[in-house]
C-alpha cells in the first residue's frame, strides 16, 4: 500500500488480502482509494458514529414544530368524497 495525495491507496488485490485492516483503518478515519491498473477506482471511506438518541430526539423535536406550524385544524375530503363529488357531477 502506497500514499497518494494524502491518500492511502491500495490494488484491488491487496484490498482483497487485507479487507479486515483496511476496514479497521476506515472505521477509524482513514480514506483508503482502492486502484485498478494504476487508476484510482474506489474509495474505502468509513461511516460518522451518530449519537442514535440525539438524532431520534432532534427529529421528534422538528416533527413537533412542523406539526405546530403547519396545522391548521383541518382535513381534506376523503378519496370516496372526492370520487362521490366528482360522479354525482357528472350525472
């Protein structure tokens, strides 16, 4: 494996051999481009670990203030109303 702009690089064939290390290395911040005859055709990037309980609750907190904001006490006419209205017009 060789450095490249900053970049760990690797050939298809050392990604095969060392999946596990790369994917220990991406798990910890590490970008690894994986190449093809010299071209840069992948990247082996990991996943940002999210607080599940901090998103759920910004989430539940946004939802309420698009419900506040956007309700406005009403609802539409159902499907078979609108079906309803729209043969008893053409009769």
């Amino acid at each position: 494996m060789e450095w490249f702009n900053g970049f760990m690089t690797a050939t298809v064939e050392q990604t095969q051999a060392e999946l596990a290390r790369l994917i220990r290395l991406a798990q910890q911040g590490e970008e690894v481009v994986i190449t093809n005859q010299g071209r840069a055709v992948a990247r082996l990037t990991g996943i940002p670990v999210v607080g599940q309980n901090r998103d759920r609750k910004a989430w539940l907190s946004k939802l309420a203030r698009l419900r506040q904001t956007g309700a406005t006490g009403t609802t539409g006419a159902s499907t078979d109303q609108i079906i309803e209205d729209l043969r008893s017009e053409r009769s």
